[in-house]
C-alpha cells in the first residue's frame, strides 16, 4: 500500500519538452486540467499528495517518476539520461530526504525511473536509450543490497521499460505484446497488450485500484477479468511528451 506520492504541476512551457511521439505540441491548460485529475484520484485513493510547482526552464519536470526510485528502504535519486532533464533531481530529493534514506546515482552512470519496475521484491531494469549500463549496475548494487533480486532488460522499441510492462497485483505483469517472450518476466504471470493498444501498457497499481490510460478498450477488457476496480484518465497531452500515468507521480 502506497501513503504518500510526490507530483509536480505541468508548466506553460510544456510544449517544449522532449519528445517523440507525433501528436503535435501538447495544450498546457488542458495538460493542467488532466493532471489536476490525476492527483485529485490519488488522493482519493488514500495518498498524501505533495504537489510540487512547476520548475521554470525544465517542461519535462512534471514526470516525476524518472527523478528517483523509491523502495521502503531507501530512495535512490536518479542522474536521468537526458542532460536537460539533471536539474529536476534536487527539489524532488528534498521531500524525499523527509521520508527515506537517500542514496545518489553518480557519473557515468545515467537511470530515468521510468526504466524501474519494482514489484515485490524483484526489480527489472531496463537498459535504454536514458538509463546506461553503469546506472543500472549501481541501481541493482543499491537494491540488491536490500534484499531485490534484479533483472536487467534491454529495452528495445520504446522510452522506457515501463512504455512495455508494468504489475498490475498478484504476481501479475501488463506486458506490451512485443515484449512477450522476454524471458526476464516468463515466471510471472503476462497479460498482453495487443500491438495497437501498447500504450495501456502504461497502466497503475495504486491501492489495489488501476489506473487505465482512457480510450484503450481491448485492453480495460483484458484487465477487467483481474477484477480491480478501474479509472479511466485521459492523458491525450501527457501522451504528446511520451508521458503516461506512471511517470507523472513517486509513489510509496
Ligand atoms: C522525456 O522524454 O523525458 C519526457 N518527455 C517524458 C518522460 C516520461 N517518463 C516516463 O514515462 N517515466
């Protein structure tokens, strides 16, 4: 069960985030009314929100998610792959510095949070485009210390590794249908995503509820036979930036 989360509030300069997806510039006010949704579910689902402002001259600052990686035990404040993106790290650490040990990953390596599954006690690690070699061997290091069994994945097609799986409860893993066969997660339980819909690969356990990208509906019919209740939320503007519902808070 998750307590608390960190997010921070989309600025007006979203639209100058980085990004890959063709979905041309994002609206900020409209980015700003999903994401006001998005905390507001959060906290009905039982967290203590802290919200952070908007970071002027850093637009990708509100996917906190790629900023740490927060296990009970430790927090691990991230040195994201994307150079623009370094200075998001500080402020986050801040409020994190209140509830967990903190521990750094430093040069050369590189990890964006987004590449970190944690569920139970494994962890997989994806080895990206953002998230080097030598951050994820500090990453694991770190964890493996405390007791996580860790997986690195290389991640191929996509940003992150959470762009391709995430747990959605009991053992079970949402797993884009490309990444099926990886054998990194054949010993849990898979449910598929069907090619068209990989971006609900994006989905969020929060406090045995799942958060659902809206508008993916072969997937919602897949993850309803899990029996969790369900949100639907419409991140169209978060998706510009290559973001999702995962990437826009720290949960723990
Ligand atoms: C970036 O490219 O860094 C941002 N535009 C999107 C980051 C999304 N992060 C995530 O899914 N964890």
């Amino acid at each position: 069960m998750f307590s608390h989360a960190i997010t921070r509030r989309p600025g007006p300069d979203l639209a100058r985030g980085l990004t890959t997806a063709d979905l041309g510039p994002p609206d900020s006010s409209r980015a700003l009314v999903q994401h006001t949704a998005y905390v507001a579910a959060l906290r009905d689902l039982g967290l203590a929100v802290t919200e952070l402002p908007a970071l002027p001259g850093h637009a990708d600052a509100c996917f906190v998610e790629d900023t740490a990686v927060v296990v009970p035990e430790l927090a691990v404040v991230t040195r994201p792959g994307a150079p623009s993106r370094r200075g998001e790290t500080a402020s986050v650490a801040a409020v994190l510095a209140e509830h967990r040990e903190l521990a750094t990953i430093t040069p050369p390596g590189t990890v964006d949070g987004g590449d970190v599954l944690v569920a139970d006690r494994t962890c997989w690690i994806g080895i990206s485009g953002r998230t080097n070699a030598s951050g994820a061997e500090q990453l694991a290091s770190l964890l493996g210390a405390r007791g996580y069994a860790c997986r690195l994945v290389p991640v191929t097609g996509g940003l992150h590794l959470k762009s391709h799986a995430n747990h959605v409860g009991d053992r079970t893993l949402l797993l884009a249908e490309s990444w099926s066969a990886r054998t990194e997660f054949a010993d849990w339980s898979r449910i598929t995503v069907p090619a068209a819909e990989t971006y609900a690969c994006n989905t969020l356990l929060v406090n045995g509820t799942l958060l659902v990208p809206a508008g993916y509906r072969d997937t919602a019919r897949l993850l309803a036979g899990l029996g969790l209740p369900m949100l639907a939320l419409d991140t169209s503007e978060i998706r510009k930036l290559d973001g999702g519902l995962t990437c826009l808070s720290l949960r723990f």
